[in-house]
C-alpha cells in the first residue's frame, strides 16, 4: 500500500493569492459605486475595458513565455490592476488611454519583468505615470460631480464618448465639464494650485461654489467610500495597518507643517487627505505587496517616505496630485529599505 | 536583546496573569473536541512490536538482548552507555524475534535498527523497584533512576530528560508545558484531565531535583478542563502557578512559551537554562512519577488517534513499538474515505506524512493524523510569491521567510544565514498562511541540509589542507635545520682551522685514528660476513685464516697433551680450585684429545678415499681392500664432497673461534718448538680443522662432546 508523502504544515489558510486579490476588488466596490453616483457611468465602462484588456495582454504574453495561462489568470492580480487604474484616471478618457495604459501595466511592467512577484514598480501606478506624461489632456479631463453639470451623461452616453469622443447628442468631453453657471471645472486640487499660482489666497480658492457646497461633496463621498473599503481590508486581514497608517500620517503632518507656517499660501491638511488619491492610494495602491516593502518597520517608512512626497509634488510640483509618482519613486527604494529594516530574529541581539 | 525583566517582574505579572507574547503566530482551527472527549482507553496487545533503539534526540543505547531472549515487561532492551543515550524497555512480556532495520518513525523513513518482538499475552511485570521516600536519596540516584526508565522529552522534541534534571545552573522557572498547541492533538489535555495528580507528583520530584524559585505550569486556555484539574492539584502549593495562556500557534514551542511567560528570549546559541529556565511536558512529569513512585520505566504513552478518516477518534495508551497500523484499525481507519491515503505522525502543522502503517509508535509520537477528503487541503503547486509579508507578520521568531524562501530557492546559502535561516524552528506558521501555497519549510528545511552537508565538506577539505600545509611546513622546517647545521658546522671547523693551526693535525689524526678503527671493525666483521656475501673474496682470505685455524689447532692439541700430563701428574696434591680447574681442563682437553684422535682418524679415511679416486693409486692398492674401496669409493666421494662444501662455509667461522682462543693461549703459553716440528704440526692441524668441520656437521657427535 503506498501513502501519499507531503511535508508539513499539512494544513494551509483557504485564502490563496486569486481570492486576495478579489477581496481587494470587492473592497474597491463602494468606491466605485461612489464614484459612478457622484460622476456618471464612465468609470464603469473604463472598469468593462480595463478588465478585458488585462485578462488579454496577461493570457497573450503567459502564451509567449510558455507559462500556465488559466491557472495564473485565476490570480485575479491582472483584473486587479486594470481597476486600479481604471478608478485612477478621468472616467471619460478615450478607450484607447486605459487600453494602451493597462497593455503597458500588464505586459511591460509586470510580465516583462518576470510576472506577477517580480515586478519592482506597482504596474497600475507605473502605467499612470506613463499616460499622464505622455497624454497630459486627456489624463487631466476630471468630470465635476453630476450635480453640479449642466449635461448629465446617460450609460449610452459614457460609452460613446469613451468611444468616439462625443455623447450621442454631440457634446464633447469639454462641454461636459461646463457647470450650470457656464464656467468649466477643474478638479479641487487642480482648481487650488492654479488658483494659488495666479496670486489667490487658498480661502479665496476654495470658496468657490463647486467646492464643498451642500450638494457638491462628491469627491468626499468617494474618498470615504474607499476608507471604509480599506479598513474592511485591514479588518479582513488582507492588508496590515501600517502603510496606509503611516502615508495618511505623514501626508496630514507634512501638509501641517507647511499650513502652520502659511495657511494662505498651503492648503489644510484635510484639504490635501479629502482631496486626489491620497485614500485609495493609502489603502489600494500603496498596498501592492509586491512593489511594497515586506518587513513591518519598512511599510512605516515606505508609507510615510510616499506621504511625504505626495505633499513635497503637490506644492512643489507641476501636476495637481502625485500619489502615482511618489508610490513609483518609493517602489525604486522599497530594497534598501527592505535591507535596513530587518527585525530582530528571536534570541538575537538588537 | 529586549530587556530581560527581573524575577521579580515576571512573578508580578504571573500573578497577575499579564503575560507577555511573541510575535506573529497563527490561529488554525483547533479540531481537538473531535478527540478530546473520551476517557484514554486502552488498546489490546499487537502481534508484534517494533521497538526502535533509538526513540530520542540522543545516542542510542547498547542493545543487552539477544534473538530468541525471553523478557519480562519493563525489562531493560539497552542500557545507557553514554550521557546522552537512553535505553528503552520491553512494553510486554515476550520473545525478541528480530534485531535488525525496520522502517523508522521518522519524515525519511529510513530504516533503523529496531528490535521486533512478539509479546505472549501474559504482559508478566519484570521486578519493579519503586522509591517512596526520594527525599532522602541522593538526587544522582533519582536522575540515574529516570535516565534508567527511558525518560526523554514525550512533547515532541525527545531530548533526555536526566540531561536537563541534572542542570547546574540556578532554575528561577521551573515551567511546565501544557500548552499543546498544535491542531488536532489532545494527548496532553486528555492526561491533565485525568492524571492531574501524577503529574503533580512528577513536578514534585522536578522540584526536589532543580529546586527552582518558581513553578509554572502553564495550559492554553483552550482546555479549561485540564487547567480546572491541575488548578486543584495544585491547590495546596502555593508556589506553583497553574497559568491559563491564550491559545496561538506556536505558544507551546520552548522558546515561546518561555518568552510568553517571563518576557525573556533565549539567546541564539544559548539553551533554556541560560536565562534560568527549564522546561518539561506534562506527559514527562507524568512518566517521572511512573519511574519513581511505581519504579515503571516508560513503556507506554498517550497517542491522538483523529481524522475524520476515523470513525472512533480518540486518545489511547499505546505501548512503545505498536505498529500504527493496530492503532488506525483499533480506532476504526476508512482509508476510502481519503482522496489518497495519508496518515500523518503528529500535528498537522508539524507532523510528518509516515511512509508505511508498519512504522512503529515511539517516545515523541503524540498523535496519528488520518485527514479525510477535503479536510485538509491537499498539497496545490505553489504559486509565484506576491511578496505579500503574511509570513513575516505569522513568524514567531521575527525572521522574514519570504527572503528565506527566495535565497532558498536560490541556493545563496551565504544570504540565507545572514537572514538567520538557523533561528527557524520550523513552525510552519508561514507556510501555513502563505496564499501562495509555497511549502516554505521544506525550502528552509532543504536550505538547511545543504549548509550542514557543504560545512562537513569544507571542514573535511580544510582539514585535509591543513594536514598538507602542516605536512609542508614541517619539510620545509627540517630542511632548513639541516642546512642551518651543516652551515654552522662548517662554520665552526672554519673558525677553529683559523683560530688554531694544530687542529688540522687533530683533526688529520682523528680521521686516521677513525679510519684505523674503521678498518679495524671491517677486519672482524669481514670474516663473518664474508661467507655469505663474498665468495670469491672468501677463498682469498681463507688462506689466511686456515693459517690461523692451523695454528690455533695446533696449540689446542698441544694444550690438550699437556692437560692430560699436568692432570695425570699433578691431580693429587692440587688445591681444591686450582683440582676443579684441572678436572674441567682435563675433561675438556680429553674430549678434545678424544675428537682430535677421531679427526684424524676420519683424515686418514678422507686421504684413504681420495687415494682411492686418484686413478694412478688404484694400482698400489688393489690387493686387499680392493672391494671395500670400490664400494666405499663413491660414498666417500659424495661425503668429501659435501665435506668440502661445508668446510668451506664453517670453516672460516670456526677459526675465527679458534683464533680468538688461540690468541688467549698464546699469551699464556707461546709455542716453543714451533720451528723444528712445524710441517708435521701443521700438516696433522690441517687434518684437524678439516675432521672439525665435518664433525660440526654431525651434530650427535657434537651433542656429545
């Protein structure tokens, strides 16, 4: 009679990466739906082409390097990428942005450099980082919350416009963006810097109808969406505290420090937490296990160096937000600070 | 290292109940009501035992049995010849069939040497000697009595217990393990629960032995049955902390449960009694009161039969070497109800699969696991690593198993000990979280026996080159002290030919006079040696030496004569030492007289024969001895011959001998009338020295003389 020979531990968690990477996708939900509420259905269709398109550049390229196709797609890490970036970027970009983006995450910087676990950079965010400097227009056409727009856009509308750049009854992505008082919006954070930059004071910038009315809190409602989303993540155990802990920490301290000095010229730190990706970013994209720091004392410094850096590129820099840029920055220093974090092994001196 | 809190400390937060913990750890499901609730029943004997010598992380004992021995239960099988051997017992009365390799209770398999037995029903006791006061014995005659009895560690590690009981470093904690915090297994609980006392005993004995400051005996609180019984116990001594600790895996592990209930770690290179801890099980407590109070060696212990491949889940008493087979089919096994089948020896978590049901129970096996389908997920490939730090936020030692896993994986066996691959107690923690499926202790498990292998073979290989390089040093050495004195040699005869014109002359006249000595010593040495190494040289000098030998006949002959006339003439009025002398010189002149005459009488035979050979003479003498010649012609021809040849051999060595005594003589006595009778002396001499040489052949003759 012949047994069957396993080395221990026999007994494994029923938690495999696909159904991780699920979870996070299911965290992501109130956000989404939060963000199709307060911004139309474009997310929606970007979310339909950003998943098509992943599943396919993965299954293409495992093809090409001879690996298992159906087994590794079970993963879901592919999926996972194309929503983070599909959430990341204007919802009614042009197919082509998220199909080119997500064709860039998946099969440069993911599987080119050796597949899922390989991958030094976080793809969505590298992915981002590439279309925003190379398409700054369209990676900057930020809808207004609905309630604030002249032009609602219906589903069909999304999807042509995605499409062929106008809504069936002929508007284009410009003219969506006009309010009911006829002025074209930016985002908050846009609308802030170059209102800054044009000699305004950050009260005078903020104090705009758009901004935080009674019924124009969208951007906040989405923010909270994904909080809630995310501490279910650190509830179910899918991600730790840390880095999402110590990104918002360093963000609000950061932004202090330079709102004590000149709350004219700095925003509030709320303003800057409300505001952009700095809550999906905390929660889902700084999160990535691979492209992140492993040991528990790294995630603080990874999260707190990215918290830093979104601040550092939001004052200093040209673009309006820079989650993207400080996360691809943090994953180049995610080794040394691997290195240097080490915990002290049981019995070791420290 | 953390601080390590005082005595006092810890007391303080024992008693308060505020332990402290270890990082990381997991939460599998537990699984133990599947056996924890029946009494530990007893298994009726197996047709055969297998009984491995060595049980324990240890040496194994001397096996003291032979094919064919009759034994009584609890009768030694080995004993203990080293201080880390423990011997082991017969669990029953029986007869030892086989002493040889039987599939050991181990992840290999391998086959060890193990003594198989057939017990004969009677299960008759072997004379048991319990200790009733052992207070009053001295404490090597208690851990003799428990390293005699077979005690090693039954939590799973086996290590001897005589070696951590004679500890002589101060015990501030004596801790007690309950925890038993692997899945599944209910062993311990079911003990506590039901001989909460003999435990107690055992810790009694521990205390007399270690006399530590405090007792701790801590149970995980997943069991509040077992602790409720040793609470009470223990209610009469208030030394002995009875700790509930919260149920994680790995609490149970020495090195967590130490650092759970004094905070304190035990150093990397260091053992429990370092930081003044000593920790046992509570089934080795149990089996200290066995081997005390009852005198019972270790013959049995309690094993977790469970699995849902078993209709009767449960804990039993099983006798060492009871094959596993007997135990699944005495707890109901359904091997069909298995995807494929599976037992497994000890925990899920850290147990291993067995390679055949014939594989024996022995002193560490607390549990037999047989998982039906779907109980515990079969082994999937393993996926690519996400990097995703479970495993580092599980590992209760603070490393960072996914850089294991992938210096493992690489083989950067530099890398991995420097992340401390060694520290690793192979918990499994983090293979059991991985979403992955990286069977991430057998990378560390494999990393490991690659150091071990590639660290004997450097140190063979430096040993081997050191013994060159010392081999090398050493030539080179003597070759330098050798010159270094030829040097200083040559540099001494230079400064004392300068210094002193004479020395040359000494040195000349030493070189003669060594020379002269030389030549002196080669002269004797010649004479022996010449037969054998120069044969023609021999003949050369043999004419010398036959000079010699002549002479040398010649005087004995002549000091015979004159023996016989001073004996005859002057025996009478001879002092009694000067009459011994002349006897023994008469006698001694007499055997030579007697043998000089028959020497000359078988000269004259010699000549007679050779005269007779010699074809001119045959004419002259053909009358009356014609015949007798003719016949004795060939004979003697052959016995000259042979004469010849051995005169030539002896020859010289016997007048070497004769010169030697002949020079004697000389001094005393020169030969006066050696001008007048000379030829005549000789020519009879050289009869002698012939007849000798024959007559050393004969032996009988010589025998005689």
């Amino acid at each position: 009679m012949k047994l069957s020979l396993a080395s221990s531990p026999h007994q494994h968690v029923r938690r495999d990466t696909g159904a991780v990477m699920r979870l996070v996708c299911y965290a992501a939900l109130p956000g989404i739906l939060a963000q199709v509420v307060f911004f139309g259905w474009g997310v929606l269709v970007q979310l339909i082409l950003a998943g098509i398109t992943a599943v396919a550049a993965e299954a293409v390229i495992l093809m090409l390097r001879k690996k298992p196709i159906k087994r590794t797609l079970q993963d879901y890490s592919a999926v996972l990428t194309g929503l983070l970036l599909a959430i990341s970027i204007p919802p009614l970009a042009p197919w082509w942005i998220i199909v080119l983006g997500t064709c860039f995450a998946i099969i440069i910087v993911k599987q080119l450099y050796g597949g899922l676990g390989f991958n030094m950079f976080n793809p969505a965010m590298a992915a981002y980082v590439m279309l925003l400097i190379s398409f700054p227009v369209q990676m900057t056409n930020w809808l207004p919350p609905q309630s604030l727009v002249e032009n609602n856009a219906s589903l069909l509308d999304a999807v042509w416009v995605v499409f062929t750049g106008y809504t069936v009854e002929g508007y284009s992505v410009a003219q969506l963006k006009v309010d009911i008082d006829g002025i074209s919006m930016a985002t908050p954070l846009d609308h802030v810097k170059t209102a800054l930059m044009s000699g305004q004071t950050v009260a005078e910038a903020t104090n705009v109808s758009f901004m935080y009315g009674t019924t124009g809190a969208g951007w906040v409602w989405v923010t909270l969406a994904y909080l809630f989303g995310g501490l279910a993540l650190i509830q179910q155990r899918v991600i730790t505290w840390h880095i999402p802990g110590s990104m918002i920490a360093a963000v609000a301290l950061v932004s202090l420090l330079f709102y004590v000095v000149s709350p004219d010229n700095y925003a509030s730190p709320y303003f800057h937490l409300i505001n952009g990706s700095v809550i999906v970013g905390a929660f889902f994209i700084a999160t990535d296990p691979v492209s992140a720091s492993t040991t528990p004392r790294g995630r603080l410094v990874f999260g707190a160096l990215i918290g830093f850096w979104i601040v550092i590129i939001r004052i200093f820099g040209n673009y309006p937000d820079a989650v993207a840029f400080a996360v691809v920055i943090m994953n180049m220093a995610v080794p040394l600070i691997d290195y240097y974090t080490q915990p002290r092994t049981y019995g070791h001196r420290a | 290292m953390a601080i390590t809190p005082s005595f006092d400390t810890v007391m303080e937060r024992l008693k308060r109940q505020d332990l402290w913990q270890f990082p990381g750890g997991v939460h599998p499901p537990g699984q133990k009501s599947l056996s924890n609730t029946t009494a530990i029943a007893r298994v009726q004997l197996p047709e055969v035992l297998y009984i491995p010598v060595r049980q324990h992380a240890g040496l194994e004992g001397s096996v003291c049995v032979e094919i064919g021995s009759q034994v009584l239960k609890g009768q030694p099988l080995t004993y203990s010849n080293a201080p880390y051997a423990v011997p082991i017992h017969a669990p029953t009365s029986g007869v030892i069939t086989e002493i040889g390799e039987h599939t050991s209770a181990h992840p290999s398999g391998v086959p060890e040497l193990t003594i198989t037995m057939r017990p004969d029903g009677n299960d008759t006791w072997t004379e048991l000697f319990p200790i009733h006061h052992y207070q009053h014995l001295d404490k090597n005659a208690l851990i003799e009595r428990i390293c005699d009895a077979g005690i090693a560690g039954l939590g799973g590690a086996g290590f001897p217990t005589h070696i951590k009981t004679s500890s002589t470093k101060p015990v501030e904690f004596l801790i007690i393990n309950g925890i038993e915090c692997e899945p599944y297994i209910s062993s311990d609980d079911r003990l506590m629960r039901e001989h909460a006392w003999q435990i107690r005993q055992g810790v009694d004995v521990l205390n007399h032995l270690l006399s530590p400051k405090c007792i701790v005996i801590a149970v995980e609180d997943n069991k509040p049955e077992a602790l409720k019984a040793l609470n009470i116990a223990c209610e009469d001594n208030q030394e002995i902390q009875v700790v509930s600790v919260p149920t994680v895996y790995p609490a149970g592990g020495e090195k967590q449960l130490i650092q759970v209930l004094t905070g304190r770690e035990v150093p990397r290179k260091g053992l429990p009694n370092d930081i003044g801890c000593v920790m046992f099980n509570v089934g080795t407590c149990f089996a200290i009161a066995d081997a005390i109070f009852s005198g019972k060696p270790l013959l049995e212990r309690v094993v977790t039969l469970t699995g849902t491949a078993l209709q009767k889940p449960q804990n039993v008493w099983a006798l060492l070497g009871t094959p596993v087979s007997h135990l699944l089919s005495y707890a109901g096994y359904m091997p069909h109800n298995q995807n494929e089948q599976q037992v497994i020896m000890g925990g899920p978590m850290m147990g291993f699969s067995i390679t055949s049901l014939d594989t024996p129970v022995v002193k560490i096996t607390n549990c037999l696991l047989a998982p039906a389908k779907n109980e515990l997920p079969s082994a999937a490939d393993e996926r690519a690593c996400i990097r995703c730090g479970f495993c580092t936020d599980a590992c209760p030692a603070s490393l960072l198993p996914q850089q294991l896993y992938w210096y493992s994986k690489a083989k950067d066996h530099d890398k991995t000990q420097e992340y401390n691959l060694f520290d690793c107690i192979e918990c499994g923690a983090c293979a059991y979280v991985c979403p992955s499926e990286i069977p991430l202790v057998h990378y560390y498990r494999k990393a490991k026996a690659e150091i071990r292998n590639q660290r004997d073979e450097n140190d063979k290989s430096e040993k081997a080159k050191q013994r060159f390089e010392a081999r090398k040093a050493r030539l080179l050495e003597e070759k330098r002290l050798r010159e270094e004195k030829h040097r200083l040699a040559a540099e001494q005869r230079k400064q004392a030919m300068a210094k002193d014109g004479s020395a040359q002359d000494k040195i000349a006249a030493a070189l003669a006079r060594a020379k002269a000595k030389k030549a002196k010593t080669a002269a004797q040495t010649e004479a022996v040696e010449q037969p054998i190494d120069a044969p023609q040289k021999s003949a050369e000098s043999s004419t010398v030496k036959d000079k010699q030998a002549k002479v040398a006949a010649a005087v004995a002959r002549a000091k015979a004569k004159k023996a016989e006339q001073t004996t005859s003439a002057q025996s009478q009025p001879a002092s009694e030492k000067l009459d011994k002398q002349a006897k023994v010189a008469a006698a001694v002149a007499r055997a030579k007289a007697k043998k000089a005459r028959k020497q000359a009488e078988a000269e004259q035979g010699v000549k007679q024969e050779t005269d007779v050979i010699d074809p001119t003479a045959t004419d002259e003498t053909t009358a009356a001895p014609g015949k007798k010649a003719k016949v004795a012609a060939p004979v003697a021809r052959a016995k000259a011959k042979k004469a010849a040849q051995k005169a030539a051999q002896s020859e010289p060595a016997e007048a070497e001998n004769d010169a030697a005594s002949v020079a004697e003589v000389n001094d005393k006595e020169p030969p006066k009338e050696k001008t007048a009778e000379q030829i005549k002396r000789e020519k009879v001499a050289k009869a002698i020295a012939k007849a000798k040489a024959k007559a050393k052949q004969n032996k009988s003759g010589e025998n005689a003389e």
